[in-house]
C-alpha cells in the first residue's frame, strides 16, 4: 500500500550542520579575547543549541575546543607548493605560526595544553591535533628526501620534533615571537641536511 511520497531523512545533514555550527562557535569564542569565560553554555548559545547537543557529541568543552583546533589548523595550513622545497616548508611553518598571531587564540591553546594535563578526553583530542599536525609536516620532509633534497639519513621524526618544539616553546614560554622571521630561520635549519 502506497501512502504517498515519503519524506527526504535528513537527521545526518541537520546533525553534520549542528556540529558545524558547534565547531565553528567554539572556535569564534576560542579566538576572541574578549570572552573571559568559555563554558559549554557559551559554546551552545553561539552555536543555537543545547548544551544536550553538545554532550551528544563531545564528552567535555575541553575535547570540543580542542576538536575545533584541529578543524581550523586544516584551514589555515594547507598544503602548498611553492617551487622549492625550503620554500614548502618555509610557508607551512608560517602558516602554521600566523595561526597564533591572535593573542585570543593563542592564550586559549595555552589553557587546552594545561587542560590536557587534568583532562583525559582534552589529552586524547589534543593528542590527535598534534598526529595530525606532525603527520602533515612528515609528509613534506617524506617528498624533500625522496627528491634528493633533504639527507637520505635524515631523522624525520627528530625534524618534526624540533619543528614543533619551537612552537610549543615559544608558545607556552612566551620567550621569543612565532613570526615569519622566525618560520624561515627554522625551514632554513630543518632543511640544512641537504646531501
């Protein structure tokens, strides 16, 4: 028995755009530094949800900050190609350092890191972010040394650490700035094994 034409389902796409519009709020009141308090509250309001949806998804607000870093980190680092290799890696770590111009977005990754030593599901996101990260810039030094261009002996994964290090240090310190300056004095030193 034929009732008609049934409805399109769309509980996929309105619970894909309700994580959109939840990642996207976390991320807008992550970058403004004019927002003292971050709750999930805040969070649910900007997004025009309840707090429910959220914990549908996410187990705390650290691990929905953190999932909304690691989406924005894929927006502001894409993969370039310059025409050099010091100059893919010179404009991946500066795209990766101006991500952290924002004074905002910067102290709020400051607050996810010591969240991430309290917080076990923050630790696991945040866990994630940073294989994300390592595994996009392994994958440039990966096609530098197929190349030719980077030592054959080269230890990637010690490149990748020293890469990271520098951000983390700088950031987390505060001792020196994460400029373009300093993005191509670091691609300079990572790339100086060349054969």
């Amino acid at each position: 028995m034929d009732d008609g034409p049934r409805r399109p389902h769309t509980g996929r796409r309105r619970n894909d755009a309700a994580q959109e519009a939840i990642l996207d709020a976390a991320f807008r009141l992550l970058s403004d530094p004019t927002v003292d308090a971050l709750t999930i509250d805040a969070i649910a309001a900007a997004a025009g949800v309840g707090r429910q949806t959220i914990y549908r998804w996410w187990p705390s607000k650290g691990a929905v900050l953190a999932d909304a870093l690691a989406r924005h980190a894929q927006v502001v680092v894409p993969e370039r190609e310059t025409g050099s290799f010091t100059g893919d890696v010179a404009a991946f770590l500066t795209d990766s350092f101006a991500g952290l111009e924002s004074t905002g977005y910067a102290g709020r990754l400051r607050q996810i890191v010591a969240e991430a030593q309290r917080d076990e599901n923050v630790a696991v996101m945040l866990a994630d972010f940073t294989a994300a990260r390592r595994a996009a810039l392994r994958t440039l030094l990966e096609r530098g040394q197929a190349a030719g261009e980077l030592a054959a002996a080269a230890d990637l994964d010690m490149l990748v650490d020293m890469a990271y290090g520098v951000l983390y240090y700088r950031l987390l310190i505060g001792h020196a700035p994460l400029d373009e300056q300093a993005a191509r004095s670091l691609a300079a030193e990572l790339t100086r094994s060349a054969p």
